[in-house]
C-alpha cells in the first residue's frame, strides 16, 4: 500500500475491491468472461491457470482478509489445498518442492503431525482422517479453545488447523498465542474463518499462515454458488505458501468456474449489511432463547450469525422442532440470506461428542420478530421434560 493511500473501513473495501480500473467508458462492474483459450503471449494462455473474474474476486478478498486470495472450486478444494501445501512446506528444506513432503530415510513419506480441533467442520475431519488413515498424517485433536491443550499439543507438530468458532458447538479459541506458539515449534498455522468472517476477524492479522473460506457462505450470501477460498500474508513466507497453492490449484484442476465467481462478488458487495443484520438477529435470538422452557442450553460466542441450542426431547425432540418451522428452512449449510435450522447429529460424520439434541441456528436477515414468533411456535411443540 503506498503510504499516502487512505486506509478504507472493511464496508467500503468490499464495495470498492475488484473493480475495474476507472477510464472513460469502463464498466463499472468486473468483467464475467467465459473463455478456456487465450491469444498467446500475454499473461494467460489457458483458463486453468487464470481467469479475470477470479483475479476480481480475489482482489477484492484478499484486500478485507489483508493479504493474497485464491479461489477454489469448493470449500473443500480450499481446505484440501491447504492440508496439502502446509506440512510439506513446514518440513521441507528450503530448494525443495513443496508439493510433495520430502521422503525419510526409508523412502516412506513423512507423517505430518497435524493438530486440529475436536469439533470442526465435518468435512475438515474427514479429510483429516482420510489422511491419518494413509500414514499422510498423526492426527492430534485438542479442544481448540483450552489455550494450554493446543500449546502442549503443539510440540513437534507440522501443521496447526484452527477454527474459531468451531462448527457447531462454537469454541472459541486465543487466535494470537496459539498462532504465536505455532510460529514457535515451525508448524504453519491454518484458520477456517468461514463462520467469523474477516469483518469480525482478520486470522492473518493475528498470526496465521493460511485462512481458508467456504465462499458458499457468507461471502456469497445467497446459497446459489459452490466456492472455496485461501488467503495467505504478504510477507516472504506467505508468497512461499501463494505459489504452492497456486500449484496445487494448477495440478488438481480444483478451478473456479467464471460464473460462479461472479456471483460470489456481487454477494460480497453487501456482506457487511447482510452480516451486520443477522448479527443483530442472532444477539436478539440468543438472548431471548436463554431461559426458554424449552431450550437446555444456549450456545452463541457473544458475535456472529450462528446459535447452538439444545432442546428438551433428545434427537427427537430436535428434529420435531426442525420439522416445526416455517419461515425458518431445515437445512444444512449456513451464511444465506435465509435463517436456516438443522439438528448436526443427523449427519454420521459429526463427532459422538455433539449433542443429539444440538440444533445449529444460522439466523438470516428476515424480520427478527417474524423469526422469533416462527422459531417459539416450533419449540412450543416441546415440553420441559421432552
């Protein structure tokens, strides 16, 4: 940034990122170009290797994250990448390729050590496992908001997977210390901001090597696309770790299609209103939950647009009052314009530790007391004793 340029609040970052430059008779908007095949000798010559809509996009969420974005084809491609490129480039010595971990002695792979939340996005744990199941790593799970646990699972680690709040029992982790204690043994430090956003938490600003996002969620905002992200620092280091996800990106084809990443621009032209009113919904929401007759316990880390409750009833109890709503949708993914409700022990990948009886709230920017009125109807199906 030069020094004399105006530092601009996130709101007006989002508005204004990505846009083209302003020339007599320039659109006002990013360009959506379909094309696979570009003329030679310029910067891009196939479409697997650069686009102009997602140099948009990525221009745009790298200035709100504070650093260098690429997008993927899904959060799941994002947070794939960053599996990949983090223990190799948190073991290999500088010369070698970080794409592949250097092989031991022996000719056999490194085990990467990897620490990671207990709770997490399933899809995260998943492929966490599939790793540890193939000798690609040694998993250590920690509860990612017990500071000193993540500090002592730390020593000898390669990678350290955070997210803050967890999905969907909303721990709460020190972002700083254990980004800071990662820093301390070599191990590259990766944050899942997807449920935060960068208007509540900027991970690189406080550390972290690498930040991925599901752009499905709130970036987008209107559940109509499938995209992931990651972000990485300016700084030597974090070129280092741009370049190699650019190379997996490259390699695996886990590309972006034009249209898609168009829409996902658009949607972040107005995350910071969308953000702001589900914000102020779900402080509404989750006060007037505590104390319910209905609702066991309340989860809600004090920010954001995601509540956790559990219901008298257990499982059935839960899906009785998913079942319940109308303006509310029963649903799984979160970070719409619509409030959506889903009981998470549904899914066999989530971890026995989350409650049957958990419901995930991801409250929308309807009407708050229209939600209120729909959401206490469904728990009024419940008594105190299930």
């Amino acid at each position: 940034m030069d020094a004399n340029e105006e530092v601009l609040a996130p709101a007006s970052i989002l508005v204004s990122a990505g846009r083209q430059p302003r020339l007599p008779g320039s659109g006002v908007n990013a360009p959506l170009e379909f094309s696979s095949t570009y003329h030679a000798d310029g910067p891009v010559d196939y479409a697997r290797a650069g686009n102009p809509t997602w140099t948009a996009f990525e221009q745009a969420l790298g200035a709100i994250e504070g650093g260098s974005a690429l997008v993927f084809s899904s959060g799941m491609a994002a947070i794939a990448a960053a599996l990949s490129v983090a223990p190799a480039l948190s073991v290999a010595p500088a010369g070698v390729n970080p794409v592949s971990v250097p092989p031991a002695p022996s000719g056999e792979p490194h085990p990467a050590v990897i620490v990671a939340p207990h709770h997490a996005y399933s899809g995260t744990g998943a492929i966490l496992e599939s790793f540890e199941q193939a000798g690609r790593a040694i998993l250590r799970r920690v509860d990612i908001s017990d500071t000193a646990a993540v500090i002592a699972a730390l020593d000898g680690a390669d990678v350290l997977w955070a997210e803050s709040p967890t999905n969907p029992m909303l721990e709460v982790a020190d972002l700083p210390r254990i980004f800071e204690a990662a820093r301390a043994v070599g191990a590259v430090a990766c944050c899942d901001n997807t449920f935060a956003t960068p208007l509540v938490q900027q991970p690189l600003s406080l550390g972290a090597d690498i930040v991925v996002h599901s752009v499905t969620k709130y970036l987008a905002g209107h559940s109509d696309v499938i995209l992931g992200a990651t972000i990485t620092a300016d700084s030597d280091h974090g070129r280092r770790l741009h370049e190699a996800l650019i190379h997996h990106r490259l390699l695996h084809g886990a590309i972006a299609g034009p249209m898609e990443t168009w829409l996902a621009l658009r949607g972040m032209r107005t995350m910071h209103l969308r953000v702001e009113r589900s914000s102020a919904n779900a402080t509404v929401l989750a006060a007037r939950l505590q104390g319910h007759p209905a609702v066991q316990k309340v989860r809600y880390p004090g920010f954001g647009s995601i509540i956790a409750i559990e219901v008298h009833g257990g499982l059935q109890g839960a899906e009785t009052v998913a079942a319940q709503v109308r303006l509310w949708t029963h649903a799984t993914s979160l970070g719409g314009v619509e409030s959506l409700i889903e009981r998470r022990g549904r899914h066999p990948s989530e971890p026995s530790t989350v409650p049957e009886n958990l419901l995930r709230l991801s409250v929308g920017v309807e009407d708050v007391e229209d939600l209120w009125r729909d959401l206490g109807a469904a728990l009024a199906c419940l008594t105190p004793s299930g």
